[in-house]
C-alpha cells in the first residue's frame, strides 16, 4: 500500500509587532519634507494628507485673524468678505464707496460677530498702497490673508482712449497691487504663514483686441504672482494668481459694454470665491475657476498669436469707457475664442 507523504511540520511565524497605521493627527504633526525624509518610512503621506498639511502653512487659521479685502463694496470683494467672516475672520475693507461698505460690515456684524474695519480710499492714486498699509499699521493687527481685489477694466478704440484713463487704469490694477503686495509680504515670511490672491483673468493668457492695456496688466499680475509663489512657498506663505472667466459683475457695464454680460455664460461670484478659498488651501500658484476657460487657455497656446489676437476683435466694440474702480469684477473674458 501507499504510504501517505507526510507533511513538513509548519513554521510558526515570528509575531512581531505591526506598527499601526498612521490617522490624520499623525500626518499632521510632520512636514511635507520631513514625512518624505524619514528612512525607510513605511507609511508615506498620501496625497490627501498632504494638502492636508498645505493647509496648515497656508493660513494660521482663520478664526479670529484679520485679512484685507480691497474693493469689497460690491461684487467678487463683498463675496470674499462675506466668506471669510462666515470663516471667522476679521476685515479691512478698502474702497471708494463707503455707504455699501458699511452695510456690508453691519451684515457681517449681525451674521458673524466679526469686526469689519472700513478705509474708505482711492485705490486709482500713486500712493494708495503706502497709505492703506499707513491705516493697517495705525490698527496694530497681523493681516494673515490679502486679497487684492480691486480693478478697473477700459474698452475702446485708440483715437476715443483717454491717456489719462489708462493710467489710472495701471496705477490700480498694477501700481497699487505691487505695492500692498510688497509692504505685507515681509511680516508674512516673518510669522512662517499667510497668504495673498492676486484678482488675474483669464484675459491674462493672451492678447485682448480694444482692451489690450487692460489684458496686459493681467498677465503682468498673473506672471508676479507666479513668481512671487515659487519664491515664498518654501516659507509657509502662498501667493495666488485668480483667473476667473465672465462672472456676474458690474464689470462689462462699467467698462462700456452694457448688456454684453446677457449675451454670454457667466459664473456666479459664490461660485468664484469658494473655488479660489479651495485652490489657495491647496496652495495652488494661479487657479482658473471654470474648466471651460482652462480649455480655452489651452487652445490659445495651440494657435498661432496673430490667429488669437483676431479672434479677440470679435467681442468688443470700439468707443467705451473706463470701468473705475470696481470691485474685482475684474473677470473679463473677452478673452478671444470664448463664447462664454
């Protein structure tokens, strides 16, 4: 008969102790570097923690922080207010229109219990950045969040531009958002922490035909902010370049372009606003609120220049005037090849 082959007696395993896994507080208490430095670190930060622990460098926190939010009387600048004071923040609203500001600050006060401090200014002058900084320190507060929203836009032909206006209209979009850039950065970098968004377009990513001063100084705010991220990101501190497309603004109207905002798909200021508060928390350098404009920037790379260029003639008409000061209702998207 057959014998029936014995079996080798099993190895019993060593038990060793597993290491447990790692829960989110573990993720949080180390670094981005310092996680991915660790010698044969079994337990490497996902993704998800990372941004995770991005938001921690990004902000302080928001509770009871201060941030400064100009041209926030109306339109994109009173949604980021009103955001970030549901967010626990204090606020330095910075504008020409004092009436809207104050009704605003009351609103916040009765929703949010947060304390809105209002400067009333024209953010269209030389100097206006040196001043509003002057305010600031007058407060004696650490402003851990800008959003440097305030712009004007100017549609028209070379013989009806005004010289006059397209120098207020740079003064405003770049002059005045250097400046306050420049002058809060420092104490930023110093804390290890805090964050500006700079209001682009996505005008920015090409020529604008009759408005091109204008699309000019957004890709001159979109390039610095760029810039400015790679420098200070290794700091704590993020700088944002926001680019929404057609939003609905007073923008369009105030620039001479009355009802062209009912002809064409627009994105809500809400909407705008809490897509740029979730891109800054994952520190993102520029952020495009729409993917179809992200499409568009895309397709402008691909053509020729001279084809995108022309194409932009076919949004705007000749003979406008100057959108003063609005309230970050920058948003334009004349932006050629766009049919939003």
């Amino acid at each position: 008969m057959f014998r029936k082959k014995s079996r080798p007696p099993r190895i019993q395993r060593e038990l060793v102790p597993r290491r447990r896994p790692w829960n989110s507080l573990d993720c949080l208490r180390l670094s981005d570097s310092l996680a991915d430095s660790i010698p044969g670190n079994r337990y490497p930060v996902c993704r998800k923690q990372r941004t995770q622990i991005g938001h921690l460098l990004v902000l302080d926190t928001y509770n009871d922080r201060w941030a400064l939010v100009t041209g926030a009387s109306s339109g994109l600048g009173r949604e980021f207010a009103a955001r970030l004071a549901g967010r626990g923040m204090h606020l330095i609203l910075a504008a020409r229109r004092t009436q809207l500001m104050n009704e605003l600050a009351q609103e916040l006060l009765t929703r949010h219990g947060t304390t809105s401090h209002i400067v009333t200014i024209d953010l269209a002058t030389p100097d206006a950045g040196r001043k509003l900084h002057e305010e600031i320190r007058r407060l004696n507060v650490d402003v851990e969040l800008v959003i440097n929203n305030a712009g004007a836009g100017l549609i028209g032909d070379i013989e009806t531009t005004d010289p006059d206006d397209v120098c207020r209209m740079l003064t405003l979009n770049i002059l005045t958002l250097s400046d306050l850039t420049y002058r809060l950065l420092p104490d930023m970098l110093q804390r290890g922490h805090g964050a500006i968004v700079n209001m682009s377009s996505v005008a920015a990513f090409q020529p604008v035909a009759f408005m091109g001063a204008y699309a000019a100084s957004k890709s001159f705010i979109l390039h610095f902010s760029e810039a400015l991220w790679a420098e200070v990101r290794s700091r704590g501190v993020t700088v944002m370049g926001l680019c929404p497309g057609v939003t609905e603004t007073e923008f369009f109207t105030r620039a001479g372009a009355p009802g062209w905002l009912q002809k064409h798909t627009s994105q809500t200021p809400s909407r705008v606003v809490r897509k740029a508060l979730k891109g800054l928390e994952k520190r993102r350098q520029y952020l495009i609120t729409a993917w179809t404009d992200y499409l568009i920037t895309i397709f402008v790379r691909l053509t020729t220049r001279r084809a995108a260029v022309n194409e932009s003639k076919r949004y705007f008409r000749p003979g406008r005037r100057l959108a003063d000061e609005i309230d970050q209702d920058d948003v334009s998207r004349p932006e050629s090849l766009t049919q939003q």
